[in-house]
C-alpha cells in the first residue's frame, strides 16, 4: 500500500498528518498484521485540508463521450495538475474493475460512477466523504438531484449527468390513429386499448424484464424510495404500495397483451422502434440520442412529453440513468481532485463543453439552461422547445436513495420479471420476490435490516 | 551432486511454470472460496473479507438457480454430444465413400462454421431466432406452416444447442475424417474380396478403426458442454427466456463481476471444476476398455 511520496505530501500540515498516520500505524501492528489479508478498510473521514493548487497527476476513469475535450481544457489551465482520461470500461463493469483495483492500492484518483453504483463503493471503502465540498457546491443542484448522492447526511460524488424520465411517442401515428397524448397513466392505459383496436399488429409501449434502472425510475415517479438508511439500519420497501401500483398496472396490460412485454435495446425492439410497432416510449432526457442510434428512419416523427402522471394535480417524474464523479478514499491528491471535481461539475465551461461534445445532460441547474441546450437533439427537429421542456420536467424529479446491493437487485429483477412476462403472472407477487431477494442478500452480507 | 542435481534443473521450467500459472492460481480460488465479504460498522457500514469455511460451498449446492443451471447445462450436453457426433460421424463416413463428388467443397463448407467464433455466430443465429426479426418465421407463415417461437422457454434450450452444433459438427468432422483416411487401404481390399459392400466397410471396418478418436471427440465435446457459456450469454439480453444463471458459468459470472461476489463464484468455480474433472475422468475410464483394449 505504500506509495511514492508526492510533491504535495511535503506540504507542512500534510506532512505532519502523514508522520502521526505513521505513529498510529506502529502501535497498531500487531493488530493490523493479524488481519493483513482483509480489505483494508481504513477509511479517512478527515476532511481535505491539502493545497488544492498543489501540483498533482490526476487519473480519471470515465465512459463519457469525448470527455477528453473538456479534460484539455482543465489541463490547458491548470498545467501542473494534469488529469489524464482513461477509458477502463462502462457502468457496472467499470466499478467492478474500480473495486478490484482499491483493493491492490491503484484505483484511480477520479471515478465515474452511476448513482446506484456509489453506495457499493461506498461500502468497499473507495468513494471518499466529499461532504467538506458539499457546502460549496449544492446550491448549484436542485434537491432531487442531490438526494442521489447523499446517504445518511453525507456526500459521495458530485452529480455530473441526470436521466429526469419523459416519454417519447410518434406524434404521425398519433394522427393517423386520432388518439390523444396520455396526460395520466390511466389514460395511457386507455389510448394503450385503442393501438391494439386500431391497429392490432402494434403495441402502445412495452415493458422490459431487461431494464430494472427503468422500472426504478417508473416506481420513484409513483413516490417508491426501495432504500433507507437510518443509523446504520437498512429499510427495504421494494413491494411497498407505490411500486406494485406500478407494477399491477403494468403487469395487467402485458398480461391481457394491450401492452407487449418484449426487452429494450434488442434487435427486434430496434425494429419496432422504427416501423412503429411501438408507438411511444417512457424514456429519459438522453432518449432522443438513443432514438437516433437505434431508428434514424423515424427523424422528426417523435414528440417528447411529459411523463404520464399517477395524480395529474402535482407532477412528478423520476430518475433513469445519470451519474456522478467521485474520488478514491486513498487519493494522495484529494484537495486538487475536489477542485477538478467541483470545475468539472459546476463550471460554465466545462458543462457547455460535455454537452456539445458529449451530449450529456448536465445535471448542474445552470447547465440545463446553457446556450448548447438551446438547439434540439438531431432527431428532433419539430421540437425546437425540446430542452425547455426537458428544464421544466426536471423539475418535477423526485430523487432516490440506493442501497449497497443494487447490483444484486438489479439482477434479481431481469430475471424474476422475464419469468413474470413469460407466465404471465402477477406483477405484484413479482415485486414481493424482489423484496425478499433484495432483502435477503443484504442481511447475507451482514448489512442490519429492519423487517 | 552435480549428477543427482542435473533432473531437477531439467524439470525446474516446467515445474515452476506449472505452479505460478496452475497451481498458485488453484490454490487461491480455493482459499477466495472459504472466504466472503462481510459488513461491519455505523453508517453505510464497510465491507471486510472474513472466513466463512464451507457457507459459500453449502449456499451454492442449495441455490436453486445454481442447480437449475446444472441440469440445464446437462440436457444441453444430452442433446449436443450425440447429436454433434452422429452428423460429424456421418459426414466423415459419407465423404470417404468413394466416386462421391464435391468432397473438397463439402468438406470445407461442413467445417467452415467451426471458424465463426462463438459469439458472432450466437448473434448471426439470435437474429434467426428473435421473433420480430427472424426470417425462418417470415418463411413459414409465407408458406402457411406452424410459425415456430424458437426463443420460447420451451424451445430455447434447442435452439442454444442447435448453435453448438452447428459450431462444432466441422470440426469433429475433420477429426474423424481424418482418422478414417489413415486406414491402411488394404483392409478395404480385403472387406471388398470378401464382398462386403460400402455401408459394411463402413460400419465394420471403418467406425470400430475410428472409435478412439471418436472417443477423443467425445470427451472434448463434454468438456465443452461443462464450459458452455458463449450462445446463452450472448443471447440472454435478446430474450426473457434466457436468466442470469441459466448455465452455470454465467451464474459464476454474474456472481463474479455483476454482484461483485467473487468468493461464491469462485466456490462455485471448484465445484464446476470437480465436477469437469469426475465427468470427464469417468468418460475416459469407461470409454477407454472398449476404445483402447486392443493396444494394451
């Protein structure tokens, strides 16, 4: 675990840490020889206190699209604080390798990280407490935003990219077939009735076994939060009122077939996405890119709206997909991390810059109104609006909490509900499975349930 | 000392190869495998790497989806192994017959798909197979027959197989093919003096000359079965049909890099490893009196 001393360290406050961390570590030997080949868990909680102007090598793990362009400009600026991209892999594969490489002591200084993904690196001891930073820079996030990133009153990452969920829907097929823009879900259930009268061939929308960041979003618009923590006690509502409303519902109308029941993001869904077998899409802000990867052919037809509402009275949506930056506990270069950090994720700049060249959706309030914003997404030119709607639907996101087995519920719910779809059971008693799978994982791991 | 020192320096290479890429990497999946990752502390709460002894072993033999995989996995290997076999046996019987043309483009064409490798060839067949896409359903519904669902759960295990075939038939052609060409020539002089007709030769002069490489095939062919891994994983995110654990190697997998459980997957690594090790120590015992008798 030993690591070359850097210029920073030779800084006097740091110094002296340093030489007490090293006392410490003396008395305790003994004691920590014996467990030598555990984690080492160790966290430091104490807050920065380094140079964040000291010089430092920064490594930055991400799977942002051309993130190198905003990334020179930070090192056009700073030159003696070169942060340097690599590209390791994407999502949950990229905090799997993060994990493996904290526990042979060369994770890297700056990690990309899905929101649902920091709690396990929390609980592994890699996302250092950036709650000393949160003071600086909350202002700059609306509250939903910033729920994601706090648990139990502290801050692990600095949100980067929001997924505030809206759907998508063919605005020429809506025409052609005189039906209406669903404004509740109840509606959508009731215009899903009339697709497959009008035209039998076609579905409304479907529901995927494959997408459980999608069906999270759906229950958090319903009011679900899965996850509380309260003093170290987990409190898992996964079947709570709220998410099997969803559920039932959905599960009702793909088990009567008014609503198909095939995955997202397969060949087949590609295309029913674009010969209009599916006619609308509950989907997220970075929906339309999706769109023009997955249906060039149906540039301009789609119209984006407003998620449909469980009470048309008080509007909510939620959240699917977005991530944050955080930074390893064992940073040696903390102070001048938090600084790219809170520059990358706040700075007018840099946000201008990740949306052009990385078409994110920054999750920073001023960034959703940046002068890149004011153009529509390429597939959607009849919606010039289309990221003035998108700032005003975000404003409506509730905000989730995640646990530290997300991972593991994520893989339960594909495969509990392709089981589901495919026997055409109770969406209810789904949800009750994923319950108790969730539940039951987090207490193999020793985490305190409250039952 | 020099002269009793020289077999060791000799055997020194392999033996310290074999070690650091064998037997070290062994030994430490064992020692992952009695260990797990355990929660302590206030708050969010760290995880620490404690001794666990056998729970990883006793919650994999009792996980359901872990089972499930495992006789999933072997009627794959009940429909594959004598299904590859006969087809290569009978393509490798049929082009030796002599006056049959076209044996080189034939040849070739039965082998080439051993070259797709696994993955792009679960893709070529996934996009047969999905039903929004599949031109095999486009085709009966043109010609009013029963539109088969090839990724239903009934049928998906054949159609997973069905890939494994048409990947593997090529080559345990070649193998056999192969064996049968080194027959000396004068035995079908003398089957042939002796009236025999082509179908004989071939069944009894031919496949009892070729049963040990036949044999030789089969044992890697289950070996491959234990591995397989390739055709449903690709094909999983195309299909409700397909779980997260529906071989045992993708239950490893998802345990592994999914849930970041990697001492239950390493757990369930020796028991798939043990099992390979029996299964195939097994076959080759039975297989090898009959196959082998005469050299003894």
């Amino acid at each position: 675990m030993s690591r070359t001393v850097e210029p920073a360290a030779m800084e006097p406050a740091l110094a002296r840490r340093t030489f007490l961390k090293g006392l410490a570590t003396a008395v305790t030997a003994p004691a920590l020889l014996a467990a030598c080949s555990s984690d080492d868990t160790s966290s430091d909680k104490t807050p920065a206190k380094g140079d964040p102007n000291a010089p430092a090598d920064l490594s930055f793990w991400t799977w942002t699209t051309n993130i190198e362009k905003v990334v020179d400009i930070w090192n056009q600026k700073n030159p003696t604080q070169k942060v340097t991209v690599s590209r390791q892999a994407q999502g949950e594969d990229e905090i799997t390798k993060v994990i493996t490489a904290h526990r042979a002591g060369n994770a890297p200084d700056l990690i990309h990280a899905e929101y649902q993904a920091l709690p396990v690196l929390i609980t592994n001891g890699v996302a250092a407490d950036l709650s000393s930073l949160a003071a600086e820079v909350k202002s700059a996030f609306t509250d939903g935003t910033w729920k994601l990133v706090s648990f139990g009153g502290k801050t692990y990452g600095i949100p980067q990219d929001v997924g505030p969920m809206m759907m998508y829907y063919r605005e020429d097929l809506f025409t052609q077939y005189g039906l209406q823009v669903p404004k509740t879900w109840d509606d959508f259930a009731a215009t899903a009735r009339q697709v497959r009268q009008k035209a039998p061939n076609q579905y409304l929308a479907t529901f995927s076994s494959g997408d459980p960041g999608w069906f999270a979003g759906l229950a958090e618009q319903a009011g679900a939060n899965w996850w509380v923590n309260d003093g170290g006690t987990w409190t898992v509502s996964i079947n709570d009122a709220s998410t099997k409303k969803v559920a039932q519902f959905w599960g009702d109308l793909v088990n009567q077939g008014i609503l198909s029941g095939k995955p997202m993001y397969t060949p087949e869904w590609n295309k029913a996405m674009s010969d209009g077998t599916l006619l609308a899409w509950p989907s997220a802000v970075w929906g339309a890119g999706v769109l023009e990867g997955v249906a060039p052919s149906t540039k301009g037809k789609w119209k984006m709206v407003p998620m449909p509402q469980w009470d048309a009275g008080t509007p909510a949506t939620g959240y699917w997909g977005g991530s944050a930056t955080a930074i390893w506990a064992k940073s040696p270069h903390r102070a001048p991390a938090e600084k790219f950090v809170k520059w990358l994720n706040t700075d007018p700049e840099a946000l201008d810059g990740m949306i052009s060249a990385g078409g994110i959706y920054p999750a920073a309030t001023a960034g959703q109104s940046a002068p890149s914003l004011s153009k529509a997404p390429n597939m959607m030119p009849n919606q010039p609006a289309f990221f003035a709607d998108a700032a005003e639907i975000s404003k409506t996101a509730r905000g989730f909490s995640w646990a530290p087995n997300v991972n593991v519920t994520y893989s339960n719910y594909s495969d509990i509900f392709a089981k589901a779809i495919q026997s055409k059971s109770d969406f209810g008693a789904a949800v009750d499975q994923l319950q108790t799978a969730s539940v039951a994982d987090l207490k193999k791991q020793g985490f305190q349930v409250k039952s | 000392m020099r002269r009793t020192s020289a077999p060791y320096v000799f055997v020194a290479p392999a033996v310290i190869l074999l070690a650091i890429f064998l037997l070290v990497p062994i030994g430490y999946t064992v020692w992952l495998s009695l260990r797990a990752s355990r929660v302590t502390g206030d708050g969010l709460g760290l995880r620490h790497e404690v001794f666990v002894a056998f729970d990883n072993y006793k919650s994999v033999l009792t996980a359901p989806d872990y089972v499930h995989g495992l006789l999933r996995m072997l009627g794959y290997g009940a429909i594959v192994v004598p299904v590859m076999l006969g087809l290569a046996l009978s393509f490798a019987l049929l082009l030796d017959v002599p006056r049959v043309r076209l044996t080189r483009f034939s040849r070739i064409s039965i082998f080439l798909p051993y070259a797709v490798p696994g993955v792009i060839a679960s893709l070529l067949w996934g996009f047969l197979y999905l039903p929004g896409v599949s031109p095999i359903r486009d085709a009966a519904s043109a010609l009013s027959l029963p539109v088969p669902d090839l990724l239903s759960p009934n049928t998906v295990l054949f159609s997973v197989a069905n890939i494994g075939i048409w990947g593997g038939v090529g080559f345990n052609m070649i193998v056999l093919y192969t064996a049968v060409r080194g027959i000396p020539q004068e035995l079908y002089d003398a089957a042939r003096v002796d009236g025999a007709s082509e179908v004989q030769i071939a069944l009894r002069v031919k496949l009892p000359l070729i049963t040990p490489a036949l044999v030789m095939a089969g044992v890697f062919a289950i070996i491959a079965t234990l591995q397989v891994y390739n055709e449903p994983a690709t094909l999983a995110p195309l299909s409700d049909s397909i779980s997260s654990s529906w071989v045992p190697l993708m239950a490893i997998y998802r345990d592994a890099f999914v849930n970041n459980d990697i001492y239950s997957a390493a757990a369930a690594s020796v028991v798939l490893a043990l099992g390979t090790l029996v299964v195939s120590a097994a076959a080759l015992r039975v297989l090898q009196k009959r196959a082998f008798g005469l050299d003894r």
